[in-house]
C-alpha cells in the first residue's frame, strides 16, 4: 500500500514482531545493527522474533553484505544489504 503512495524507501524502528511481519512479507532489504558492550540478564525478545508458520529462511538463510562499519566509542554501527542490491 506504501508504494502505491509512491513510498519507494522507509526506515523500520519496529520492535520483534513488527521485524518479523516484514521479514515475512520479504519486505527487508537492509539492517543497520548496533553493537555494544551492555549485558542484560532479560527475557526480551530478539531483533526479529519467531514467524508464526515458520520463515521463509528456515532452510536456507537469506545471506547479507557488508555495506559499512562506524565506530564510535565502543559502539560498532553495522550496515547490512540483503537480496539483489548487495
């Protein structure tokens, strides 16, 4: 619906499930992950949590490149590509 509106680009802050509806939807392209050194002892969930009927990559991983890496302090800023754009 987004592209029908001419949205071509959008920056995803969603948490676990929003993540996963999206990976679902084959709708990443990209990931920028942050790194750093906190340790939690928590029950969170992940980044992307668990795809209700199973993902599309359970069997085989959809592969990332490495697009770029900023370090600042002791954070690490990495930028990942998935699919044909890598």
């Amino acid at each position: 619906r987004l592209a029908e509106r001419g949205i071509r680009t959008l920056l995803l802050e969603g948490g676990p499930n929003l993540n996963a509806a999206f990976l679902a939807a084959g709708l990443i392209d990209e990931v920028y992950w942050t790194v750093g050194a906190h340790l939690l002892g928590t029950d969170a969930l992940p980044m992307i949590a668990p795809i209700s009927g199973g993902s599309p990559y359970e069997h085989a991983p959809g592969p990332g490149s490495l697009m770029s890496v900023l370090r600042h302090e002791d954070e690490l800023f990495l930028r990942y590509r998935f699919g044909s754009g890598g």
